[in-house]
C-alpha cells in the first residue's frame, strides 16, 4: 500500500502517535498501543523527553541512518507511522525520511589491496566530495571517477567529515585480526548456580558480530544498569576468541571486570591481566584505565593493542573528552558503557551512550 492511500485515514483515535512536520513525534504513554509503538519508534528515533503521560521523540539524519545501518529500511520506518499515527502524516516528513534513509550506503569505504577505498556509483556525488574543503585533505588520491583513496589513519575523520555534510558512509573495509585466544563461557557459577547469557544479550552479541563478516563489529549498545552489558561483551570476546584490551573508567570498574571473567568464563587468573597505577601485567586479556593508558612513563611497558582482536571502554558520559584524548592513542575494538567499536589501526569509530550535539 502506497502512503497515499495510507494517509486517506485521516483520523484514527484508537492510536497513540501525533506525528508533526518538524519530525517530531508525541506519544500517548496511556494508550494500549503506546508499548509497541515505543519499541518500533526507539529503532529509528530518538527519545528527547519523557514526562508522566507524553514522551517525545524526534527523526534525525542520524537516527535514521543508524536504523538503515541496523537494517531497516524506509518502507518499514514509514509502515510503523501509518500503523500507530492518530492525524495524518504530513507528506514532508515522508519525503525527508526516503531523501535521508536513501542516502545511506550511496558511498562504501572498502579494502583493495592495501588500499583504503572510498567508492560510490555516482560520478556526480564523487565531484561534490572533491569539491569539499574538508573532504579534500584526507583525499590520497583520485583512483577514477568513482573512486578515490584514503589514508588508512584517516578511516574515522572521513566517516565523521561525510556525515557532517549529509552522506554516511557504509563501511565495508574489515578489521584487524588480533592474535587467537581460545576460551569459552562458563555453565556454572562458582556457587554452582547456573549460568546462561539471556536471549536479548545473545541477540545483541549477533548484530555486533554479524557472523564474523565485515558488516559486524561495530555499533552501540545501550541499556539500563543492571541489564548486563558486560555480559554481553564478554559473549562478543567469546565469539572473536582474540586477546583483548578492555578500558575501564577506574580501578574499581576494571576489578569487576576481572571477577566477571574469572566467574564466568574458562579464562584463568593468569590470563587476565591489570594495567594500572599498581599493576603493569600485560596479559592475552589486559583490563586498564583510560588514566594509565594516556600517562604511560616512558619506562613502563607499552601495551600494543594492534595484537587485540577486541578493545572494550566501559565509560559514561561525563568523561567523553578524556576518551576521545586515549582514543587517539589506541587502537583496536571500543567499547563506550558496554558498547563495542572496532577500527583500524589508529582510525576510530566513536560513539557515545547518551545525546551529544557536535
């Protein structure tokens, strides 16, 4: 069904979505529908307030994007307003979200050779990036009209400079592989109680993995404490079977860590190892503080996370800046509160559990 013919309903009472035409949405928290409306709309909004009885939520480029990288496509973005929407979806709100869910996947970032390759099938779009000044300087060189070529160290700028000017880049250029460290999850606690990852913590472990292909390995992962992020991340390192560095915001954090994996995995004492103010052991597991990691002394070991198949920072919020000072030291798998980002060498993917305005 076209959305001409979906939005000849122009009034539907029973649903609990007023969709308006800056793209914001209000949702009735008291309609019976409101519950799968809200899980529908979280793929592809965000969530900007949330009083007793009204949330609201608003599309952006960037939120859209995310859900087209996640997999949804436009239809089913625009099936879910017409499904719960109470008025009429205004046309314009249509129009912006295929011009933006379109506009993903147009440019592809991919490995030729030893080459880092930004590529698209429109000549046109490629004359408008090399005519950008900020696109310009991580420009090698021009390989054809279609493609160009990137410096490897310049991986993350030119995904974050593309964003900004409209085109996100779908980044199919793999990753580094790490040095192989087998071990797996435990069935057991150390009470004997039973241990088993949850159903939603092993389907978040599948959409970062993505099978092991080029498509995974990257992405954000939100929820409330308690909800066991760290379970999922030691799910991930279970299916990457890689050494690993995980990048706690303090001591404490990192010596949970540490019981976490010592309790639920075959993983030894001797295989995980503290990089801190009181410990420097490197181990096929090292789990440190972004503090020690950008304040290393000259004489202290030097950890290459180049051999990490799998970096983890368990962060927050409030301390963005300092990692986005390590995150220029570093390099390998990230993770922010949980959430894993892979890269390339020196070239990293950052995003943040929470709202950040650039």
């Amino acid at each position: 069904m076209n959305s001409q013919a979906r939005s000849a309903n122009l009034f539907n009472p029973a649903n609990p979505l007023i969709v308006q035409s800056d793209r914001s949405l209000l949702l009735e928290v008291d309609n019976p529908n409101a519950a799968a409306c809200r899980d529908r709309l979280a793929v592809f909004c965000d969530l900007i307030k949330s009083p007793e009885h009204i949330h609201t939520y608003r599309m952006t480029p960037l939120s859209l994007w995310n859900a087209r990288a996640a997999g949804m496509d436009a239809e089913e973005m625009e099936a879910t307003l017409f499904e719960f929407a109470k008025y009429d979806v205004p046309s314009n709100v249509i129009a912006d979200l295929r011009d933006y869910v379109g506009r993903y996947g147009r440019l592809k970032l991919v490995h030729e050779g030893s080459a880092l390759v930004l590529r698209t099938d429109d000549s046109i779009l490629m004359v408008e990036i090399l005519h950008n000044k900020t696109i310009r300087k991580y420009v090698l060189r021009q390989l054809d009209e279609y493609s160009i070529e990137i410096p490897l160290i310049e991986r993350g700028r030119i995904k974050q400079a593309l964003i900004k000017i409209g085109f996100p880049v779908e980044d199919l250029a793999g990753y580094v592989v790490g040095d192989t460290l087998e071990f797996s999850l435990n069935k057991t606690l150390p009470n004997g109680a039973p241990f088993r990852v949850r159903t939603y913590q092993s389907g978040a472990a599948d959409a970062f993995w993505a099978g092991g292909s080029v498509r995974g390995g990257s992405g954000v992962l939100v929820l409330p404490c308690g909800a066991g992020k760290t379970i999922i991340g030691i799910e991930v390192m279970a299916r990457a079977q890689m050494k690993t560095l995980i990048v706690a915001t303090g001591i404490t954090a990192a010596r949970q860590w540490k019981q976490e994996l010592l309790d639920k995995t075959t993983l030894t004492a001797d295989q995980v190892g503290e990089y801190s103010g009181e410990h420097k052991q490197i181990c096929p597991v090292t789990i440190a503080t972004y503090q020690v990691l950008t304040a290393r002394k000259s004489k202290e070991p030097k950890y290459d996370s180049r051999d990490s198949g799998v970096d983890g920072l368990d962060a927050d919020l409030g301390e963005a800046q300092g990692f986005i000072h390590l995150a220029a030291h570093q390099c390998g798998t990230l993770n922010f509160g949980g959430n894993f980002f892979r890269q390339h060498h020196f070239n990293v993917a950052i995003t943040f559990p929470g709202r950040i305005n650039h």
